[in-house]
C-alpha cells in the first residue's frame, strides 16, 4: 500500500494545473536555423495544441512522440500541434544535439518555434506545460471533466508501469491493488476526483496542464474537442433551427435585458461536452439534449463582460431554461 499512496504522490507533485487564463501564445519567433519565422495557421485549423518545452527537459522529450502521433492523427480534422522552446544552450542530457537534431532525431513533424525567456516565463515555469488555444493564439480553458480525463490517464499509465517495472511484489496486496486501480475506471475517476480536490489546489479557472505525458486521456480530449467544434455543433449562426424541447435552452443577457452574443457554454450530458455560443438573441439550444442532472460551465464571456452572479454547475431536470446575466466592466 505504501509504494501505492507514494506513487499517487508523485503524480500529485508532477501532474498540476499552470495559470494562463486572457493570455495567448506567441506565433512569431525563430526557427531552429536562427532566422524569424511565423507560423501560419492553416483555414482547416480549428483546435492548437501548444507544447512549451526546453531541450533538457527529460519528460519533454519523452513526450513528443506521442504528441507528434496525435498530431498525424488528427491533423485532417483541424488540430494543429505546436512546439515552443527558448532554451537552445548544449545539454549533455541529448548529447550536446541542437534543437533542430533533437527535434528531426525524435520524427517531430509540427512546428517549432524559440521564443525569448521572457515570453515563456509568462507562459510556463515548469516543463512540459501544454495548453489549448483557437486559430488566433487564444488560451482555451481546460474543463474539470478535462482534467478528470487527463488525471485518470496518467493514473492508469502510473499503474501499468509499475506493474511493468516488477517494483510491486507480485505475491503482496499491493499487486492486486495497483491491478484493480489499472483495470477499474470507476476507482481511477474517484482517485482522479480526491487528487483534483485535494492539497494541490486545482484551480478551476486554470488552463494549462503541466507534466502530462500524451496518454490516452489525451487523445479522448482532442477528439471530443474537435467533434464538438464541427461546424453545425457549436458555431451560433447555425443554432436557429434546434429545436427548444424536450432539452435545454439557455438565454445570455446583459443587467438591461439584452441578448450577448458570443458566450461559450458547455453542457455535458455524459463523457462527451457539447460547446455552444449564444447567438444573436443571447440564446443558446441544446434541444438534443435529454433532461437530467448534467454538468453545466460558462467557458467564456464576450470581452468586456464578466457574469454578475454564479452560475449553475448543474442542470435541473425539471427547468428547462437557464439564465445568464453579465455585466460590463467598463
């Protein structure tokens, strides 16, 4: 049990949420041939995954195949994958190798780019730290069935390597434990929930994730981020036609009474979380959604605005309608 609850401790330790919130990542900076570059974000582009890491950094480079396989994986469905470094001095750690040998010696494929210490001081502290951003530059939030879904990974993974690594005794209960935890999904999410509330402080409004490998939490993440960004499925102007029974209709206003467009809501009947923008009329439909107590967030707010009381964190399967009041903070 000891090397159990150690292990988990370790995780807590490493795995932790990074502060980045009405931030954006740089993408001008330099090539790995010292010359400025820009990176063009392509019209296909509907989710960034940004990897900030630094040659030395072990796990950082542990980490980029995976990445670099998730990119290849999703690439045709909008996700773009791109890596920020600032450090470029010879590390004995990668045999002295460049930034441009590290990165073709690990078959890295997406971007790259150095930026100045004093940008990714903005951005990171500890390395790996990935974050999500739109086409623009602009840090998404990572929601808390995100990060249930990022723990449980890294809590599976933890597990089978030490089952993997013989540092378990095969004939003792910790084996049969470290198995259960390995195989059980619904023990993984209540270990991952107990993390998420305990002593390291998860900040919920936090945005990056720090020290997560790219297991398979996520590649659920990214897939689930880009079927809910299919045109039809979350964009405003294509709401209209949803019907208002027998789900959910929400209605964004301002302290007058009048629609706000442009509010990011999600609703998460289930594992999958649907995103949406109120529209014109400050309304938001999830007619498709059955009622029930479902997990409901306010992910963004126009710029400009800022909610004037909190909003429910789950629905009321016998009220239909939510309301939304912002106000300016001109």
């Amino acid at each position: 049990m000891k090397k159990v609850l150690t292990a988990v401790l370790i995780l807590v330790l490493v795995f932790v949420i990074g502060t980045a919130s009405a931030m954006n990542v740089p993408l001008k900076g330099y090539g790995t041939d010292g010359n400025e570059k820009e990176i063009i974000v392509p019209e296909s582009c509907r989710l960034i995954l940004v990897d900030l890491w630094q040659p030395w950094c072990y796990y950082c480079r542990e980490s980029m195949p995976g990445l670099n396989a998730l990119y290849e994986k999703y690439k045709d469905q909008g996700l773009l994958v791109i890596g920020l470094y600032s450090d470029t001095a010879a590390s004995p750690q990668t045999g002295n190798m460049t930034p441009a040998e590290l990165l073709d010696s690990l078959g890295v494929t997406y971007p790259d780019l150095m930026i100045t210490e004093e940008e990714m001081a903005r951005l990171a502290t500890s390395f790996p730290t990935a974050y999500f951003a739109d086409r623009e530059g602009n840090i998404l939030p990572v929601t808390y069935d995100e990060k249930v879904t990022l723990m449980m990974s890294s809590v599976e993974a933890q597990m089978r390597e030490m089952l993997e690594s013989g540092i378990v005794d095969r004939d003792s209960g910790d084996h049969a434990m470290v198995i259960m935890i390995a195989e059980n999904e619904a023990i993984r999410r209540e270990i991952a929930g107990g993390l998420l509330a305990g002593d390291c402080a998860y900040e919920m409004e936090t945005d990056g994730v720090i020290g997560a490998m790219p297991e398979a939490g996520w590649d659920r993440v990214i897939g689930e981020r880009l079927q809910d960004s299919v045109p039809g499925n979350d964009i405003a102007d294509q709401q209209e036609d949803r019907p208002e029974e027998p789900g959910y209709t929400v209605t964004v206003t301002d302290e007058d009474g009048n629609p706000v467009a442009g509010a990011a809501v999600q609703l998460c009947p289930g594992p999958l979380c649907i995103r949406r923008k109120s529209n014109e009329d400050g309304k938001v439909y999830f007619g498709d959604v059955e009622p029930g107590v479902h997990e409901f967030h306010l992910l963004d707010v126009p710029e400009g605005y800022e909610p004037v009381s909190a909003v429910p964190e789950k629905t009321d399967p016998d009220e239909r309608s939510i309301l939304i009041v912002l106000k300016k903070t001109d």
